[in-house]
C-alpha cells in the first residue's frame, strides 16, 4: 500500500483548507454493514472498475449562516461550498493522475434537478455513505452524515483512483443522540419516526419542499442539520445551548433579530 501517497494526498488537503478527508478501500461496499445497502450498481467498482480506493473530502457550511435558513444567505453558502467542492474533488483527481495512478472525482450531486430528485430520489452515487465507509463520521436520525467536527453540517465529494492507498476505521461509536430534535422541527415531516423507518426519510415530501424554496431562491432548508446537537462548531460559535432555537426564548433576542433581518432580504 502507497503510505506516501496518502501523505501526500492529506497535505494537499490541508494546503486547500480542506479540514475533512477520509479513505475507503473499494471492496468495503461488497459486505453490508447495515439495510438497506448500497445496491451493485451504486458501488464505486460498478461505476469505475479501476477504482482501489475512495477518497473523501468534506466541507463544513458554517453553522451561524445555516441558522437563518431558509435565507439567500444559506443558498449562495451552499452554492459555494458545492462549487468548491467539484474544483478541489477535480484538483486531487488530477494530481493523482500526474502521480501515475488513473483517478477521477465524482460531483457533490447527481440528480441534475430537484424535479428530477422527486421522480427519482437517488443518485449514482452516494457521498454519504462513502464518507462513513472512510470513517468521517456515521448516520443520524434525519439520515445525514454526522461528524465529530461538524455534525451533520458538511458536504462531501468523492475521489475513484486506481491507488492503492492505506484505509481509515469505519466510526463505531454512534454520535447520533436521537433527542429527536431534526424529527420534531421538520416544517414538512419528512422525519416523522411514527411514518417512516428510523434513519429514514420521505425523500419526496423533502424534495417537494426544496423545490418550493428553490423557486424563491433560498433553498435549501436545512433546518434539521441546524439543530443538531452533534458537532465541535457549535462550542465554536457558542450555540450549546439548543434554547437558542426557540424564537419565543427572548434570552436570544439578539439572534433572532439577526435571522429575521437575514430572512427579510434576497428571497422572493
């Protein structure tokens, strides 16, 4: 296994300001570690046949923006964050290209439309559980992807290459608490434990909502992944207390105001 070349590839990260990158062997996908599974065709040798590894780099959305969501504030963030992505996921591809090991990255999404998301509410690949495969992180109860660092607020892409490289441990300790709080602020109920599997969630009536917000530019919605409790952010922006949320607690007035301005503006 090429230990030089994972050296390499992580000091690229941290000169792109890329603070979450992980490695998956490709054969991990061929023994399921929960149901449902990543069905064959899903799976990175099906889609790239070369591919020995995985590589995946996340990017955080900054929890104080995702707060005024839905806003044009978080949607420009998203755009960015998604933007940045694809380049530094085309960047890593290319530079293990010129190392000699035939590579290629694979965008944030793959669904072209939320219209398309609601016909058919799947990609061709799936970030998410490529990142818990690389031991980023593993699934909470709205069926995002948790970090230690983050939470669930980060966005994955990831990186096929024909390299060998050494793995990093699937996360066994769930950081999923379950306080239910995604479930219960869920405007559309696309979380609703007592209607849908735990873990799971009614893509469509999510997708439904997105595209509403999206018509009034301030998709997406987010508010799931901003009251999750998981996350070193949060002591970073000081936002432990989830009081912070209840826009009737005037203790946070000041905050509220904040989001309300946000809100107020860019959208229509």
């Amino acid at each position: 296994m090429n230990i030089t070349l994972k050296q390499k590839i992580i000091a690229k990260c941290a000169e792109l300001d890329i603070p979450l990158v992980g490695f998956a062997p490709a054969c991990r996908w061929d023994k399921p570690l929960f149901e449902p599974w990543v069905p064959q065709d899903f799976r990175p040798r099906s889609i790239f046949s070369e591919t020995q590894t995985v590589i995946v780099i996340g990017l955080p959305v900054n929890l104080p923006i995702v707060e005024t969501s839905p806003s044009i504030y978080y949607h420009e963030l998203y755009r960015t964050v998604n933007t940045l992505l694809d380049t530094n996921g085309y960047r890593i591809s290319l530079f293990l290209n010129t190392e000699g090991f035939p590579s290629l990255w694979i965008p944030r999404d793959g669904y072209g439309s939320i219209s398309s998301l609601k016909e058919k509410p799947l990609t061709f690949f799936s970030h998410r559980h490529a990142a818990f495969l690389a031991g980023l992180g593993n699934f909470g109860i709205n069926n995002m992807l948790l970090t230690e660092k983050f939470g669930p607020r980060v966005r994955f892409v990831s990186i096929f290459t024909a390299a060998d490289i050494p793995a990093d441990p699937v996360m066994e300790r769930p950081l999923c608490t379950k306080c239910m709080q995604c479930v219960d602020i869920c405007p559309v109920k696309a979380l609703d434990g007592r209607a849908y599997p735990e873990g799971l969630t009614d893509k469509k009536t999510c997708a439904t909502r997105s595209e509403a917000l999206y018509k009034s530019d301030i998709s997406p919605c987010g508010l799931c992944i901003k009251v999750c409790p998981i996350g070193e952010d949060r002591k970073l922006y000081l936002r432990e207390d989830p009081r912070i949320y209840d826009e009737d607690d005037t203790t946070f007035a000041l905050y509220h105001n904040a989001w309300k301005h946000v809100r107020s503006y860019g959208g229509r």
